[in-house]
C-alpha cells in the first residue's frame, strides 16, 4: 500500500492518495477539518472521469461534512472518501480491506462510514482492518441505516418550514412533492401520509412509485415533471444538483425541503431561489438526521434520549436559521454558513489560546 500526502489546498488539513497493486485499490481521502474532532464522513465509490475528479470529489464532499456535522453540533470534523472502481470492478472484499488499511494508516484522524456505492457488507470487511469505521449492522453501539432518523429529521424540519412559510406547522392538507423514493423518501412520504399530507411523487423506480401509489395515495408524476409539482413543499430526496440553471426557475412550490445532499446546482441558486420568493431549507441542516445516529455509534452514547435531543436540535437550529434570514433579507444558505464558520473559528480560537 502506498499512501501519498497531496499538496493540493491550504483549506484541508490532509488530502491523501492511496494505492495497491495488489488488489488495484485507488482511492483518496480528504481530511477538511478537525477543528470539532476526528473527521467523519462516509466512502464514496464510483466511476470517476479520471484522479482529479475523484479527489476533488473527495475534497467537496469533506467540506460539506465539516459542516454539517458542525451545524449539528457534534464533535466531529469533517472528510470524505472516494474509492476510484470501474462500474465492474466495484467492491471487492480485497478491495475493501486495502481501504480499511488505508483508513487504519490515517491513524483515527477520519473515521469513513457507507455512502453512495458502498454498502453495509462492504464496511464489514472494512471494519476487519481498522476500527475507524461507522455505520456497522451489529456490534454493542452499532447504529444501523441512518435512513429513518434522516427521514425523522426531514420531516421535523418541514414542519419548521411550514410555520415559516405558512403560519402554522400543520401537515394536514399541505402537498408536498416528493423526489425519490428510495431509503429516505419513503420514510417520509409514510410520515407525511400518516400526518394528513397530499402526495405527488417520483422515482426512476416503478417498483417504489407503484407502491406509494397504491399505499398512499400518493399522485405519481413522471421524474422529469416533479420540480415543477404544484405542491406547498417540494422535497428533493434524490440525487443531488436538483436546483440548477435550468430546474430554478421551474420549481412551483413555495418550499424546498429535502434530504438530498447538494441541492443547490452551484451556491448562486439560494440567491435565485429567493428572489423567486421561494424558501429554501439549508440541506446539510435539513438532512443532519443520519449523522447524528452514525455519532451515536462513533461517541458509544446508546441511549435514544441521546439522539432525540440532537434531533430536535437540528429543526431547533433551522428555525432560528430561517428567523435570522427573514429578519436580515439574507437567504438561509447564507445564514446557516455564517453560524457554522463562527462554531469553527471559536474552536479554533479556544484550541491556540
Ligand atoms: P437511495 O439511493 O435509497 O434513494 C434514492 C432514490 O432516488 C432511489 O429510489 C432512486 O431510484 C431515486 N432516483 C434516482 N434518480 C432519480 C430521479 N432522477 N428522479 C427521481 N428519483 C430518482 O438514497 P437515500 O439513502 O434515500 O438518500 C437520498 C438522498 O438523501 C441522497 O442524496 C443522499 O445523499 C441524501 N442523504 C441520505 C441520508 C441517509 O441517511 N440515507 C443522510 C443524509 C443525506
């Protein structure tokens, strides 16, 4: 195994290049903070278009998680890692293991975790070489999917958004406009359904539209049509990009409020967005849930009071986001940047003093 320090951004404490030859593993790892701890964020695997997409891939996605993770008040810093695989070569138990021994290497420094291309079968085979690894299915603080409580926080947040927006945080007769139905989306659309809500909803995946369909009652549009939903909130709980040059000026709903992550297309659209008059809910406040039940694992608290409270926490922190926005004509991305910046440089401040 080699492993390289890159000399690519003063911003990243570390971004780091590991590579096997005998079980072909390339990957990188980007370390964007530790100001709050250890930098958590999970593994990305895919067919990157070459290493400088991967590894610039890696380095957003580490700062994104700074973020979060620092809006949800953890102690936890923020990194990424992306595994660089040919769409027939992905995940391997070989594969996996020379990951885990990189992620052994960094020394506690990042702390990986399942993300888009890794699954739980994979962090097992991780978490046979370094304990620096989270979201596992068994063991004494094992947190499992973080999809229900992502869902949980979702939902909690559009109620939030709803007050904001509406006067009242009440579901009942609202519609919303779900995108993406998968692990996270349709743990919401049952939370909304129970709650009185209208659907609409979309999902490249039949299987999952038939069901809310017949299960719900949900109206199903085709992907494509979803955005432009005449819908109270619409919630991206997709891929990411949704809002982009084409989309923003599209979106009927007064409300954007979603799990996916990276909405926003460039950061440009919250400024769009609100000139639009449309509301849009910061997503790595929106969609912290799933973090806070991988800390739970990563800081050993068992207890659900533990992560109930950060929960309500996270909606706590968005309607004081949303307040701050109104009251000062900035958009809540802004906001919600500027409240984090100021957790990071305190810490800072307190760890050189
Ligand atoms: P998932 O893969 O289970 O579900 C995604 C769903 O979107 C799938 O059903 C897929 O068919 C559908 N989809 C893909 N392209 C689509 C399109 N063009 N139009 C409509 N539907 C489309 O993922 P998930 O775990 O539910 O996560 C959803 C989003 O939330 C992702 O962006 C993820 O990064 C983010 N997120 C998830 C969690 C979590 O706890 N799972 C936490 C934070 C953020």
């Amino acid at each position: 195994m080699l492993i390289e320090r890159l000399d690519v951004n003063p911003e990243f404490e570390g971004v780091y290049r590991g590579s096997d030859a005998k079980t072909g593993l390339l990957a990188f790892v980007a370390i964007h903070s530790t100001a709050l701890g250890p930098a958590v964020g999970g593994c990305r695997m895919k067919a990157y278009l070459g290493e400088r997409a991967a590894r610039q891939d890696a380095m957003r996605l580490a700062r994104a998680m700074t973020y979060k993770n620092a809006a949800a008040g953890l102690p936890l810093g923020g990194g990424k890692a992306v595994i660089c695989v040919d769409e027939a070569s992905a995940g391997t138990p070989e594969l996996m293991r020379a990951f885990g021994r990189f992620v052994e290497a960094l020394n506690g420094r990042y702390i990986t975790a399942e993300d888009v291309g890794t699954s739980p079968e994979d962090m097992r085979e991780v978490a046979s070489q370094t304990t620096y690894v989270a979201g596992l299915q068994d063991g004494p603080f094992a947190s499992g999917d973080p999809s229900p409580v992502t869902a949980m926080g979702v939902f909690e947040c559009m109620s939030v958004a709803l007050s904001a927006r509406f006067g009242a945080p009440d579901f009942k007769g609202k519609t919303i406009a779900v995108q993406g139905l998968g692990h996270v989306g349709m743990a919401l659309v049952r939370m909304l359904h129970r709650e009185g809500a209208h659907l609409i909803v979309a999902d490249v995946n039949r299987g999952a539209t038939r069901l809310a369909a017949a299960e719900l009652d949900a109206r199903v549009v085709p992907p494509e049509e979803i955005h432009k939903a005449s819908a109270d909130v619409f919630a991206p709980c997709a891929l990411g990009g949704t809002v982009n040059d084409q989309t923003v000026h599209q979106i009927a709903a007064p409300v954007i409020c979603g799990a996916a992550n990276n909405q926003l297309a460039v950061p440009d659209m919250a400024s769009v967005l609100m000139e639009r008059g449309v509301l849009y809910c910061p997503d790595y406040i929106v969609n912290a849930g799933g973090i806070v039940n991988v800390a739970k694992e990563i800081l050993r608290e068992n207890s659900d009071d533990w992560c109930n409270a950060r929960l309500r926490a996270i909606s706590r922190r968005l309607a004081e986001i949303l307040a701050i926005a109104d009251r000062e004509h900035r958009t809540p991305t802004e906001v919600a940047n500027d409240m984090v910046a100021e957790i990071l440089s305190s810490r800072t401040q307190r760890k050189t003093a």
